[in-house]
C-alpha cells in the first residue's frame, strides 16, 4: 500500500540471522543510531533472543522507553503490531494504554488476552469499536467476563448480540430447521366425455301389442 512504512534494512538484517551476539547485545541495550520507532522494532525482536543476557536487556530497554517518545508512536497506524502488543501488555502508564487500545493497527489477539483484565475504563475503548467485537466474536465472549464492566457496558454488549445475533456463550449454534417440500396433490379426474353412440331402439313387445289393441278397441265400442 502506497505510504505505507518500510522496516528499516537494518532490523531486516537482525531477522534473518548470523548477527554476533555482541551486535544483538548494544541492539537491545539501545546503543545503536536508529531511529525511535525502528529501535523499538528491533527491541520487540529482541526480547525473543535465545540469549538470556540480550533478552533481558530489550526487556529492560523497552520498560525504560521515555513515555513522551513512545506515545506518537502508538498513536500511529504504521506502528507494527508488535511494538504495540508489548506496550499495551506490559506499560502500565494508562494514556500510553489507551492510545494503544485505540489504535486499529492493534491485533485482536492482544486485545483479547488482556480483555478480561482491563479497567472499565480502558474496557470502554473495546465496548465501543464494534467492528472488532463483530469482526472476533471470542474477544465479546472474553470481554463479557470481565467483573471491572459496568451495568451499562453489559448492556450495551447484550445488545450487541441481539442486535446481530451473536450466540449466547457455550451455547451450541443451532441447526437450521429443514424445510419440508409441500405435498402433490393427486391429480382429478378427467371428466369424461359425453358418449356420442347412439342408444339401441327398443321394440315394443307382444304383451304391450295386445295392450295398446284393447285400449283401441274400448275406446271405439264407448
């Protein structure tokens, strides 16, 4: 991305390897001329050295860091995630905490690992980023568990849930119901058609014969 920060070649050098022990050393003791957001790069490295003496002294290096340096350097996107997991892990200085908390650079995770201890203070600067609550819906749960939250700030992450739907914690998700496919209908029956064939014509019997000739001849004698 356009304007995004280059890491400085020379930490680049310290990532892949073969630097003496003694460079490593005046690295995390903070005597080398880098640049402040660059040395507290390389000291975020540092305090993962296999050797005990330079791990301790990039601890030590970045616990002393002067507050007044180190605040424009949480404060802006461009720090690596790095630097500003340690700090909001392991500075106590709270505006150095909360510009940290406030910096969108900062990796869910971290936030996540600590949100259960935070201040309600500091917990306020979780409770309203949504887009990360929504975006890691294990760090709502963590957060939900932290006994510094007031009654507002649970509130308002209960509505957060209901507002999107969010599972109630250890709940199982549940299933969706299957839908049944409607029933067929057995088709009607046709009706049928008229019959066009012709009834058979009927003949009159003997009997009704003999009938209809009394009858013609009753009526001719009266």
């Amino acid at each position: 991305m356009a304007g995004a920060r280059v890491t400085n070649p020379f930490v680049e050098q310290f990532r892949r390897g073969g630097v003496p022990t003694e460079l490593r050393l005046l690295a995390a003791q903070g005597a080398l001329p880098l640049k402040p957001e660059d040395l507290l790069e390389l000291l975020t490295d540092l305090v993962k050295d296999p050797d005990a003496e330079v791990e301790h002294a990039a601890k030590a290096a970045l616990a002393g860091f002067p507050a007044a340096e180190f605040l424009p350097i949480l404060k802006s996107r461009d720090t690596p995630p790095a630097v500003l997991a340690w700090a909001v892990t392991f500075r106590p200085e709270r505006d150095l905490r909360e510009a940290t908390l406030q910096n969108t650079s900062l990796a869910d995770e971290a936030i996540e690992t600590l949100a259960r201890s935070l201040s309600s203070e500091l917990a306020e600067l979780v409770v309203i980023n949504q887009v990360r609550l929504l975006r890691r819906t294990s760090l709502l749960e963590v957060l939900e568990a932290n006994p510094s939250l007031s009654n507002d700030q649970r509130r308002r992450l209960r509505e957060l849930r209901e507002t999107f739907k969010i599972g109630a914690k250890g709940a199982p998700p549940r299933s969706p119901r299957r839908s049944r496919p409607p029933r067929r209908r057995s088709p009607s029956p046709r009706p049928r058609p008229p019959s066009t064939r012709r009834s058979p014509p009927t003949f009159p019997t003997r009997s009704g014969r003999r009938r209809r000739r009394s009858a013609r001849s009753r009526r001719s004698t009266g």
